[in-house]
C-alpha cells in the first residue's frame, strides 16, 4: 500500500490515506507507519471497516498486547479488546447510575492508559464501532509541548519529583465500581516521574495521569492539588490539543508514552460503541 501523511495540528496528529486494513499490511507499510507515529504522536485512519479479529491483528504490528485486569470491560470473545462502550453484554444502554458506566465516564478526564502499571501502555489503538450524532470527541494533548511551556517555578517543584498512579483513584472521583480485592491487589499503586524521556526519540515530556493522580512525592496534599490543578489547566489550552470529530469506523492511533487523552460530553441515551487495544509497555518510565 502506498500512504499518504497530512497533518491535522501544528504538533500533534496527522492523518493516514491509502490505507485498507482488510488487506495484510506489509513490514515496509507498518515501518512507514511507526515513523509517522514517533513524529506525529497521534495518526488518524479514517474509515476502516474491520473486524475485531482484523483490528487485533492490525495492532500487533507495533507490540504485544494488554489484556485488562477488569473483566467488566474485557471483551468475552476478543479478550485484547478494551470495550469503551455504553452498552452491556445484553446490548442495553447502561444507565449513568451503573457503576461500570461511572468508571467508564471517567474518561471525560485527561488520562494517558495504563499509567498505573510498573510499565505503562507504549500505544492505544481506538477504533469507531458505534458513534454519536453530536460530542464524544476524543481530544488529545501533546505532553512534550506542554513541558516545554512550564513556567520555570512549576519546572523546578516537579522535575525531579515522582507522582502517584492509584488505579482505585477512579471510583474515589466518580463513584464508580469499587476494585475488588483481586484486581485491588493486581495493581497496587506505583510512583512515576514526573518529567519521562521518551525512550525512542529521545524527547522530554510531562508525565501525569489525572484520573489516577492522587500525591506528589515530597508534597503534602495542599501542595500537590495546587501544583496538578495548575498542571491540568494547562494541558487543555488549545495551542496544545487536537480534537477528533468521530465518523463510523474510523481508527485512531496514539502514544502513550508522550500524550494524554479526553472524551467530550455526550447524550449518555445514544448508543457509544468503541473498541480499543493497548500494546503492552516497552519498559518501565524513564526520569529525565
């Protein structure tokens, strides 16, 4: 296949044409891909119309994949597959009181996937199955350019500051599912630093995940709201973010390790079907 790259923001995100991923993808056309990805941080491929099978088997081109600890979440059939849905198992639309759809609704909040593991998420790859007539973007933010933007007083409190990724943080802001004991003791809180490298590029980013950021190493908790809510203003100014507009089937690519990412609001009673996959993390966060 021969693509075509077009950028869709100054920094972050790029668009993908001439690709059909029904058809097999070659190891040149998958290097092409992964080069784009480093630079662009955020590739767009519009229009797909893929399986989960086919989706799955696109993925592990660029790694191994995650299997999620929640089985509230996981597919049954396609275990690799995240379902970011409103929907249940018996095909009904969740009420926003189902605790399952709280935890899911937590999206709505700047995140970067699987932050709270020893080693986090490399890559996420969402793909459209059902979309909203209006909202449900997905907004992303570019981590490296928002370092760069750090007043120097707010630089010198976190560079060499670790911060804490608690997956249970999520029900403790949306009063979703409460982790049970099991998952509780599979993902016990992990400390990351603040301002990572990333280690193909090279490139320094910030390093935050607010959905499961809770503490600030050496901050007491005054402190530490004060210095994440300046951060989280930040990140969302518009000089740093492209925003999605979804059409059905579209697949949407992202790096994990220099980007975080957002939902926008939707009507909860129209149908939000979306698939995601997750390669596994290539090694624990590297300091800056």
């Amino acid at each position: 296949m021969s693509i075509e790259i077009h950028k869709l923001h100054p920094t972050i995100g790029a668009r993908v044409d001439g690709l059909d991923l029904r058809q097999p993808l070659s190891s040149e056309t998958a290097t092409a891909l992964i080069e784009a990805w480093l630079e662009h941080k955020v590739l767009v491929l519009p229009t797909q119309a893929i399986s989960d099978a086919e989706h799955v088997a696109f993925s592990r081109h660029f790694g191994r994949l995650e299997v999620h600890h929640q089985n509230i979440i996981r597919d049954n059939a396609v275990p690799e597959i995240f379902k970011v849905s409103n929907v249940d198992e018996d095909d009904n639309i969740r009420p926003t009181t189902d605790t399952t759809m709280a935890q899911l609704l937590t999206t709505k909040i700047w995140h970067t996937d699987s932050s709270f593991r020893e080693n986090p998420a490399m890559g996420s790859i969402l793909r459209g199955v059902e979309i909203v007539r209006e909202g449900g973007q997905t907004c992303f933010t570019d981590m490296e350019a928002v370092l760069e933007a750090l007043p120097d007083d707010v630089l010198g409190t976190i560079r060499d500051r670790r911060c804490r990724h608690d997956f249970e943080h999520l029900s403790r802001i949306a009063a979703g599912r409460k982790p049970t004991a099991e998952e509780k003791a599979a993902m016990p809180p992990v400390w990351q630093p603040m301002v990572r490298i990333h280690p193909v590029t090279g490139r320094r980013s910030l390093y935050i995940s607010p959905i499961y950021n809770d503490a600030i190493e050496g901050l007491d908790e005054s402190q530490s709201k004060a210095i994440l809510d300046q951060l989280y203003a930040l990140v969302s100014e518009e000089r740093f973010v492209y925003e999605h507009q979804w059409s059905e089937g579209d697949i949407v690519m992202w790096d994990n390790r220099c980007t975080m990412h957002r939902i926008l609001p939707y009507d909860p009673d129209e149908r939000r079907v979306m698939h995601r996959t997750t390669v596994v993390g290539d090694g624990p966060v590297i300091a800056a």
